[in-house]
C-alpha cells in the first residue's frame, strides 16, 4: 500500500477530534466537500472506514479510533519542531471568536483600525469552538465569553455583558406604547436560564404567569423580538446594532449584568507579535468607548416606560 498523504491523515484526525465536519474544514482552511474527499480517498487507501456520520457530526469508528490514538500525538509533535521555522509575521494577526460576536461588534468597528494600522491583515476565525493555542499555533488571540478563567493564557477583561427587555417597534405600537402596560402583561419570549426571574426581581414587578415561547439561544430571540413576535430579554452587545437602527426598543431602564463578560484572550507567544500589539491597543480603546455608550444607547426616551424601585435585598 502507498503511503497515506499527511494532509488527508491531519484532516481526519483533526475531523476526529472536533467531532463535526464543517468545524474540522473551517479550522483547516478548507471547503467541507474537499475535507469530504480526503477522507473518502483516505478510507479507499486503508481499506476500512474511519468516520461514522450521524445527524450531530462524526465520531471514529473503532479502526478510526485506534487510527487516532496511533497517529495524533506524532501529528502534534511535527506541528511543535515545525512552528519555530515558520516564518513570522507581524503584518497579519489571526483572531478566534464567536460568528455573533464578529458580525454584531467587531467587523462594524474594524474599518477603523485599518484606516489606522493600513498596513495589517487580520484574518478572522469565526467559530463557536474555544480555540486551543497549544495545538493552533496560527491563532494569535480570541475574543471570548466567559469567567475569565482559561488556563495557560492571559485573559484581559473588555466589558461586561448586561440583559434588557427589548422589543420591535411594531410589537410597542400594537401594546399602545412602551409604557402602556406592565410588562408582564406584554408577549414575553423565555429562557431556558430563568434569566427573567431576575430581572422582575431586579425591576420589583412580578413576573407573567406563562411565556408566549421558549428559546434556547440568543439568537433566536433576537430574531424573533425583530419579527415582533414577543419580547426579547436581549444582550446588548449583540443588540446594539439593532437598537442604534432602531430595529429593536428597549423597554426599561433596569439592566440584568451577567454572570460573564468578554475578554480579550491570547497565549503569551502573542505579546512579542507586532500586530497583535497594535491591534489589542485599538480594542482596549474600543471596547472602553463601548461601555461609555451603552448608557446613552439604552436610555429611554422621555415618554418612556417608568418602574419602580427595585426592592431592597
């Protein structure tokens, strides 16, 4: 038998160890069809299948397990002696987050940092998946929610995240205005977290007796507060867009704070990179100018909804 090529035996054992197709091809710089067909070539080539599709991704078959155990850690000690022959460069900085986070703060913010710095390429990895900079050495940094708390990197705190009643205009019309009606009388979409309870509690009201629908991310009830179908207890970094627009209304001046906020992380090999150094200044700033318009940006108008005190805990 030939020898295996190497590329088809790191997509499969990076398709392993991911579990999902579409994220091992996107982690490899490559379409879904063309890993598809290393692995189908792969399979030809060893005479047994490696991969057993089901409806939520991959896992190895047996063989492709003991394929897996046999060939990763060599994988991963080629990757570790290459690395330090590659060739640096400063001029491009790669950068892991969350396809929501791109789309609704940092791709909005990033003809600004290219008009100052002309002269660096970001390349953007979005991805749910928490990068590993151990194994992923062409990640430079990550923008990521959380705790703070990821083992072996520096995590540096950007802003908080906060949750707030927000709605379609459409949706406020058809109540009679923001401040027509308590609003637990208002359609209210829930959450699996129980995310509402705290906030009536915050806002000393009472919560509503039923929900008009359950979703289970924050994407879906942003969509469905945009389509009027109730309202949303929105997070407001990913809102803002729509609430500048004013495709969505915020309902209240009382804000939930998350137990989670948003970092900027990196591994220390990041801090000798001349881009990424350019780059984390210009967030820093960003994200400082952020928390400094979430005020204005939340504020209600003067009709606007008025609440009562919250109780005291």
């Amino acid at each position: 038998m030939s020898r295996p090529p190497l590329h088809a035996l790191q997509g499969f054992v990076t398709a392993a160890r991911l579990g999902n197709l579409s994220r091992a091809a996107e982690a490899m710089h490559l379409t879904v069809s063309a890993l598809s067909h290393q692995m189908r070539t792969l399979e030809e080539r060893l005479g047994y299948p490696l991969l057993r599709r089901h409806p939520r991704g991959v896992v190895p078959t047996p063989e492709g397990q003991r394929l897996l155990e046999r060939i990763a850690p060599h994988l991963d000690a080629i990757a570790r002696e290459v690395q330090p022959f590659a060739a640096r460069r400063d001029d491009v900085l790669t950068l892991s987050l969350t396809p929501s986070m791109a789309s609704a703060w940092l791709v909005p913010r990033l003809g600004q940092f290219f008009a100052a710095h002309p002269k660096v390429e970001i390349s953007l990895l979005s991805s749910e998946r928490v990068v590993d900079f151990e194994r992923e050495l062409q990640v430079d940094a990550a923008m990521r929610v959380g705790h703070g708390q990821w083992p072996g990197v520096i995590a540096e705190p950007l802003f908080d995240e906060w949750l707030v009643p927000m709605a379609s205009p459409a949706l406020v019309a058809r109540m009679g205005g923001v401040a027509a009606k308590p609003l637990s009388q208002w359609p209210l979409l829930g959450d699996p977290d129980g995310q509402w309870n705290s906030w009536f509690e915050l806002a000393g009201e009472t919560p509503p007796s039923r929900y008009v629908a359950f979703l289970d991310d924050s994407e879906s009830h942003h969509r469905a507060a945009l389509d009027g179908v109730g309202v949303a207890l929105g997070r407001v970094t990913r809102a803002r867009l729509l609430i500048d627009s004013g495709q969505l209304v915020p309902l209240s001046a009382h804000r939930l704070k998350t137990h989670y906020s948003h970092y900027l992380v990196h591994p220390a090999r990041s801090a000798t990179h001349r881009g990424f150094g350019q780059f984390r200044a210009w967030l820093l700033e960003q994200a400082a100018a952020h928390v400094r318009d979430t005020d204005k940006a939340l504020a209600l108008p003067a009709a606007g909804r008025t609440r009562r005190a919250p109780r005291q805990r």
